[in-house]
C-alpha cells in the first residue's frame, strides 16, 4: 500500500519523518512539496486516534501502529504548546505488544520534546522544533500552536509570538551546582591568600560561529577577513577561526557581511550567526586568554607557560647565569567566585649561547663530540634574545651551516647569513656552524585532520641561549645557594608582587581599556581567607614514649633519643668497601653499634668485606659471593656517587638476590664532627627496610587500609612509566605492602591497579585475620586535565572486590593529591604577612565550586614561601565528614619515615614515589615479592 501499512511496510512512516530536517512552524514536508512523497490514496483514510491503536498490531500492521504513535506523539507536543487550562489530549499510546514498541514510543517522545537525534553537526543550545507528521501525505499542514521550545534548565516556554531566535540569545547554560563540603574543628586563624577578586558588569559573553563562504583554509587569512569587517563587529573581540567572542550583542540574529580576499579579490560572504550567551563564570577560557594579551601588552615575554620581564634582569654573573622575574596569572571560578591567581615566577637562563658549549664539548672530548652534543641538547628549550621566542631543539643538522639557502615564499633562494641580516640585523661570525632544527607542533585543520606535513625551522646556534638548569648544575651547591638569593620570594615579597601587577595593570592606559572593555575589573588587594588551625599530633615511641610534634612538626631530637616503635636487631649483616675507606668503615661500624643500642636495636658487628678496585665488576661479584640467606642486609660504602655502582647495587639486591641494601658515600661519613648525626639517620634508614617501626600516631578508624599511587616517567630515556602501589597493613599506619606496576612511555592512568589493590587486600587479611572495611586511596601526580579519567581508576578498585566474595564490599574514597600547585596561603600578622603554621586547612572561598577539596600547609619552612597542598575528593562511598578526611591527610604526612617531620603529601604517595623513582630510574624491572612488605627503596 502506498501509506505503508501492514506488515510489509513496517517503520515506514518512522523512517520517512526522521529523515525529515526539523521544520519551523508553517513550513513544509519536503518531500510532500518536492512531489517525491509516495502518491496519496484515492479515498483519504480516516484518522487513526491513540485509543484504537490498543487493538494491537494484530488489526492493522506494524505500519499503522508506528503511524498511530506518531500520531500521539505529535499530538502531545501540540498539546504542550498550548495555553494553560487548554483540553489535553492523550498522552500516552497504549502498548499491547510488540517488540521494541515502549523503547519506540520513547524516542519519538524525546523527539516530540525537541531532544531530537543530536550529534555533532548539531549547534549548541539551538531550539528543537517538533516535526508535523500528518496522517496523509497532503501538502497544506493545518495551523498548529506555536511549539514550546525546551531551554537547558528543562523548562519549556509557553507557545508567543516571539521567534525562537529571539529567546535563543537570552539562553545560558547553567552554571554547576556548588558543592560546600568544610570542617569545622580547630583553632581560627586569619588568612589571605594570591587571589584577586574579579568583577564583571556585564551579564556575559555572546558566542558567534562564523562561516565563510567559500570556505577558507588559512587561519590567518579567516583573521585578516574578519577584522575587515570590524566597523560592524567591533573592535573589541576574540576569535579562534570559527568562534567568534564579542562582549555586546549583534543587531541581528544572523548578520551577512561582505569582504574581499586581499590575495586575489574573491568576494567572501561572512555569516556571523549566535550560538549561545555564555555567563561570566563559563567564560574563564576567554578570561585567561584576555590576560595573556594584557601581559603582550606590559611588554612581558612568554617563555614556556609563563611571563617574564626581561628588562629587569638579575644575574649571577659567576656562573654564567640570569634571573629573569615574572608574573604567573590565572583566571578560575572558585567557590567565593570568579578570581585571578597571581604569584611570582622566575626564569633562570644562562649567557652561554649553544656555541659557547659545542666549542667547550670539542676541547673536552674531540672524538666524540657529535654524540655528546646531541645528547645534551636535543630536547632542550633555548631562546632567541632577536625575538624572545623559546624554542625546543628537536635535532642538530651537522650537514648544513649558515651559508645554505632556503625557499622563501616567494620562492627565491636566500642563505641564513642574509635573512638574519636583514630581518634582525645581525651578522653571523662562524660560518661553519651546525644548524639547530625545530619542529613545531603539528595544529589541528578544521575537521579535526592534522597535517602531513609542517614546516620545521632552523636555528643558529650563535644566537640561541641556553635556558634553565642541567642535572650538574642542579648538583651544585653553590649554584643553588646563589640562585635562591634571586628566587625563594617570602610572604611579604610576593603580597609586594601582587600589588605591583595590580598597579601595573590599572596603570597602563591600554591594559585597562582592554579589561573595560570586556566589563572586567579587579580589586585592589588579596583576599581574606578564614582558616583553621588542626590540632598538633602525639607521636608514639617504643617503651610508651610519647611527644607532640610541635609547632614547627619536628621531632628529629626525640626521634634519635628514644627507641624506635617496633625494633629489628641486626644480627648479620655486610659492609663492602674499598681499601681506601677502610678506615672509614671502621669508624662507622662503632658509631653504628653505639647509636642502635640507644634507639633499642641490638647491633652485632658485620662482615666486613674489602674491595680491591673501584670496579663495578668487582663490586657486582663481591655481593653475589656475600649474599646468602642468613644475611640481613648488605651496606655498601662507594668512594664517589656514581649511578652505574648504584644501579648495579640495587639491581642485584632488589631483583637478582632480594635482601634490603644500604648505599653510603665514602664523604657523608668522612667528617668526625657530624658522624654521629649521618650514622643515627642511617640507622633509622636499616630499620625501616629490615621492616621496622621508627615512631606512629593514633589513627581511630578501625579496619582502615591507606593506600598511596603515583606515577614515573623516565621521558628522557623514553622508557616505561613506573606506578608505584603502597597499601597498610596495620591499625598504626605504619607498616606498608608494595607493588610496582610497568606501563607505556608517558602513560598516568594505571591498568594494573586491580592486581595491585587484590594482593594488598590479601595481605592486609593475612597480617590482620579479617578484611578491611574503609580503604582510602591517596593518588599522587593527577593533574586537571586528567581528573575526567580518574573514573577508569577507580571502577578497577571497585572490580577487585568481587574476587573475595559477592558479600564484600568495603567502603572506598579516592583522593586526588595536587602538590604542584601555584596557590600559596598567608598568615596575617599585625602588619605583615607570613607563613602559616604547620596543620593550616582552608576548605572554602578559594576551592573548587564543583568538588569537595581542600588545602593543607603540612610542612614548615624556614626561607621563602611555603606550598599548601591541593586534596580533591573524587569519590566517596565512605561518606566521612570533611573534619574526619581532612585530619586523616594530615595525620598520614607525619608517617614518612626517611624525615621526623611532616612532608607535603601523605606518607603513602612519597613512598610510592619513591618505590616508582627507584624501578623507572635505577633497576627498571619489577622487584621481588620477598621485599614488598618492608621499605627497602628508602
């Protein structure tokens, strides 16, 4: 039949009217006006009403109980659309079979909603229009009621006058629901913080996309083509290639404009069409991107993600180095509301140009310099003072020199001596230098394609500085002492900072036309934080000693004076050395014997084995012929720091033989005056790692296990990522079960948590007899752009759970741990800011609107300005209140065993830290499973 009903016809006026573009009310069905619709019966069929389709698809065919519901559904959605207190029609289908039919009768509900079918062509926010599906294929649509346009919030507008274009330009999406979560426990303090209010008058952004017709390829020439039409737009605008942002709204719904190409003189139609009006809270993006111009515009130069000033230099002139200051700026929506970060930065270059180091690595090694060459600067970051661009050395062109020639656009031939100078000016001295090659990153085409192939860029070697520190010079002592003179900045400095970026702004007439422009303006000083003060910690000892840990949370004095929680007598145990530092040895061995007798270890004396040579071969035999079952643990003395000794101590220890090792540098023990000191925290060191207890807390949740992940990438070496998995094993906290889990180069999220967390929980059963209740997981190394996929982290813990039965099911909270944060909190004083004490929470104004989070300042500090600590709650089935969490973060930085004091994040993820540094750096493979429940990568 020509109307598709009966069995053969099945879904066929289902497919029609989806195939259908969405029409406005009046018009048309296309295929109705094109003639292509199949020719209408010769006698019109009567309608069919929702109540005999009840018959089922027995009467009529699959065909006419589809068209039925159509029917229905359109009906309903008229029905919608009319005044209050208007008769409504039914608006529901009675279903009496069929598959499928319920699952039908809801998506053509969803379309008759104006959900329709999106995908990605669909524009943000545009209204969806109800299709007008008749019964019969006639070409007149009767006149129907406006239909009611559904807005984000899910609110449909009565049926007016007004067009859908109209009420389009008022939309805005909702803003995320504020998630207040704070404590409530401790002592007040006063705080402030390096966040600037931000003040918006105007009501929020309009969001434009241009289209270009025909099409343009060129981001640029779409750039040139739109501020051609700027007298209409206004100046005042951001524009990616297709967004268009303006802080005004157009005339018109859709403003047509006319440009010529300036290349060829085509004609190119410009349609400028509304999507959306964004709320001063959803426009941080665009905020962030308006500062870095204000910065353009106080003459700073970005080098790498930040600004610096490089008329203000400050140089260390014996070293070769320069301290450029600058500003770090963020724009972020935060609970209190919209705010700028500010904090002060600094950029360390050197004066030494690429050229300086080539010559200086051929004097040191004539034969090999290339490799040498290569090896130290490929992947480097140097910058070219001519136009203060940073760039990364992807490769270094031995073949070519400054007298080759390159196209250039136009397509003639021009050496590098000649465009250097005459685009800068500058006259190249050695012509028979290398060229520096970089790479710039491959950007996206419209569509989402990316190039075959990009244009690199060579470099002179002459005019490139070296930026940054090498490992060498990070080694250097006095290198550091002297850098932190320029760049450890105290409380008060940075406030001083601050003020004088806000004054800076206000104070340039362009930079502050540019924020009244957009409506932004911002207040004169910091904000005031309100804080609490967490109550200081008892930390446990061996014999029922017991201290606090201080206002500053340092217990070294007790830590070495008092017995240890839980001692490991060193009854056999090696110490390898050299001939020349036998008397070294000789010297420590007794210290040794001395301080473990006070801290409650027995200490017998060692095997003492000496080394003929400095050879690591020698070294790797002597450890096979030494190690045996009965041995405790191995000491090694090496004369000099060296990682291949090193890394064949620890390979042979941790894999080969497993038996926890101690590796010892001949000078840390050489001085008599600070032996006693050095030799105590070696102690302290051997006992953990033979699986001691050094000192504990009183953690008051019972069947609680901690666990602690974080991630290392080796990305100079391109190998494996490491993740290291720490759980506890007891109530104390304070012994831990390891695993190691090997990933690809550069990946975060860890696969292999499922396996991790399953042994942790046996092991956890086996120590304790019974299986934990509440398991909290610290993840260390997670940043923002990585929390949407924390999830697949988290279902892999979760998973875990059904390998010990359907009736287990523990409590679990994740933790995401943020330490590189540019956030700093202050103390303020009567007339000065400083740094908070040690227990600082802020849990509120400056934290996230969307997440429960908070800070901790966890450590003390002596010189510059202490960093809080960022802690988001991403998940929790426990359901603790903030004052529990927030006190179980900063109990666990107090239990690192390798320092009496507190760290910046809990124990737990600086152990496993620790334990994915060593495999990813030093023995990169995983360890033996007779070491993971002590700490022998401290």
């Amino acid at each position: 039949m020509a109307t598709g009903f009966g069995r053969g016809g099945r879904g066929a006026a289902l497919l029609q009217a989806l195939s259908q573009p969405v029409r406005k009310p009046g018009e048309q069905n296309e295929l109705a006006a094109s003639g292509d619709a199949p020719a209408p019966a010769p006698a019109p069929a009567p309608a069919v009403s929702p109540a005999a389709i009840s018959v089922g698809r027995g009467s009529l065919g699959r065909g006419a109980f589809l068209q039925g519901v159509l029917q229905g559904a359109t009906t309903s959605n008229v029905a919608r659309g009319q005044p209050t207190g208007a008769a409504q029609p039914a608006r529901s289908v009675p279903v009496s079979g069929g598959r499928g039919v319920a699952n039908l009768q809801a998506l053509l509900q969803t379309v008759g909603r104006g959900g329709g079918i999106t995908g990605p062509t669909v524009p943000p926010l545009m209204p969806q229009v109800t299709p007008q599906i008749s019964q019969s294929t006639a070409t007149t649509p009767k006149e129907t009621p406006a239909p009611s346009v559904v807005t984000q919030s899910g609110a449909p507008s009565q049926g007016s006058s007004e067009p859908p274009s109209n009420r389009l330009s008022r939309m805005a999406l909702d803003p995320s629901p504020v998630v207040h979560k704070s404590g409530t426990s401790g002592k007040q303090i006063s705080l402030s913080g390096n966040y600037i209010r931000i003040n918006c008058r105007n009501s929020g952004v309009y969001q434009y996309h241009v289209h270009f017709s025909p099409s343009i390829d060129s981001k640029n020439m779409r750039f040139k083509l739109v501020n051609n039409v700027r007298d209409v737009i206004g100046f005042t605008k951001a524009f990616d290639g297709f967004i268009l942002y303006l802080p005004h709204r157009l005339p018109e719904q859709e403003t047509v404009l006319h440009s010529k190409r300036p290349t060829d003189g085509v004609d190119v139609t410009i349609t400028i069409r509304l999507t959306k009006v964004i709320t001063p809270e959803q426009c941080v993006a665009l905020y962030n991107i308006i500062f870095r111009r204000i910065m353009n515009i106080l003459e700073m130069v970005q080098v790498g993600r930040y600004y610096y000033n490089p008329r203000t230099p400050s140089t260390v002139p014996q070293h070769r180095l320069e301290v450029w200051p600058g500003y770090i700026t963020s724009v972020s929506q935060n609970e209190g509301g919209l705010m700028l970060l500010v904090d002060a930065s600094h950029r360390v270059l050197r004066t030494e140009t690429v050229l300086q180091l080539m010559k200086t690595t051929v004097q040191k090694n004539p034969s090999g310099f290339q490799d040498e060459c290569t090896r130290s600067l490929v992947g480097t970051i140097v910058l070219t003072r001519y136009n203060n661009k940073t760039y990364r050395i992807d490769d270094i062109l031995w073949a070519k020199t400054p007298q080759h020639t390159f196209k250039t656009s136009s397509g003639s031939e021009l050496s590098f001596v000649d465009y250097y100078s005459n685009a800068y000016h500058k006259e190249i001295s050695d012509l028979e230098q290398p060229l520096l090659l970089h790479r710039p990153k491959k950007k996206q085409l419209p569509g989402g394609k990316v190039p075959e192939k990009s244009e690199a860029i060579c470099l002179i070697p002459e005019f490139c500085y070296l930026t940054g520190l090498t490992d060498e010079l990070r080694q250097d002592f006095r290198v550091m002492k002297d850098l932190a003179s320029h760049t450890r900045v105290t409380p008060e400095q940075r406030v001083a900072t601050m003020r004088k970026f806000i004054n800076a702004v206000n104070g340039n007439p362009e930079a502050k036309k540019e924020l009244d422009n957009w409506g932004l303006s911002f207040a004169d000083n910091t904000i005031d934080i309100d804080g609490r003060l967490a109550p200081q910690e008892k930390i446990i000892f061996g014999g029922n000693f017991t201290c606090m840990a201080g206002p500053q949370a340092d217990w070294g004095r007790d830590a070495t004076r008092n017995k240890v929680l839980t001692a490991v007598d060193l009854r056999n145990w090696t110490v390898l050395f050299s001939k020349r530092d036998a008397s070294k040895a000789s010297e420590f061995i007794n210290m040794m014997q001395t301080c473990c007798r006070q801290m409650g270890i027995q200490c017998n004396k060692p095997t003492c084995c000496e080394l003929h040579d400095d050879r690591v071969d020698t070294l790797s035999r002597s450890l096979r012929d030494n190690i045996n079952p009965s041995v405790q643990c191995m000491v090694v003395i090496c004369p000099t720091s060296r990682d291949d000794k090193y890394n064949a101590i620890k390979k042979i220890c941790c894999v080969e033989m497993p038996v926890p090792s101690q590796v010892i540098i001949a000078k840390t023990i050489a001085r008599p005056d600070k032996l006693r000191s050095v030799t105590q925290k070696i102690a302290l060191q051997i006992n953990c790692k033979l699986g001691g207890e050094l000192w504990g807390l009183d953690i008051p949740m019972s069947n609680l296990m901690v666990v602690g992940i974080d991630v290392y990438h080796d990305a100079s070496r391109n190998k494996r990522s490491i993740a290291g998995f720490v759980a506890s094993t007891n109530k104390m906290c304070s012994r831990w079960y390891s695993k190691t889990v090997l990933q690809m180069p550069g990946q975060e999220l860890i696969d292999g948590l499922k396996l991790c967390l399953t042994s942790s929980i046996r092991k956890y059963h086996e120590v304790n007899h019974v299986f934990p209740e509440k398991i909290v997981v610290f993840r260390d190394g997670v940043g923002d752009g990585d929390l949407g996929y924390i999830d697949h982290e988290v279902q892999q813990l979760q998973q875990c759970f059904g390998n010990f039965g359907g009736e287990y099911s523990p409590k679990l909270s994740v933790v995401i741990v943020q330490k590189r944060i540019n956030a700093r909190i202050f103390l303020k004083n009567q007339r000065n800011f400083d740094n908070p004490p040690p227990g600082t929470i802020v849990d509120h104004t400056i934290t996230r609107r969307d997440k429960f989070d908070f800070f901790i300042v966890s450590q003390h500090v002596r010189q510059g300005t202490v960093s809080p600590t960022h802690y988001i709650c991403v998940h929790d089935s426990i359901g603790m209140k903030a004052d529990h969490l927030q006190r179980l973060s900063y109990k666990m930085t107090h239990l690192y065993y390798n320092w009496p004091g507190t760290v910046r994040v809990p124990a737990p993820c600086q152990y496993a830290h620790k334990l994915a540094y060593l495999v990813g750096q030093n023995i990169h493979k995983e360890p033996s499973a007779e070491l993971s429940d002590r700490l022998f990568f401290l």
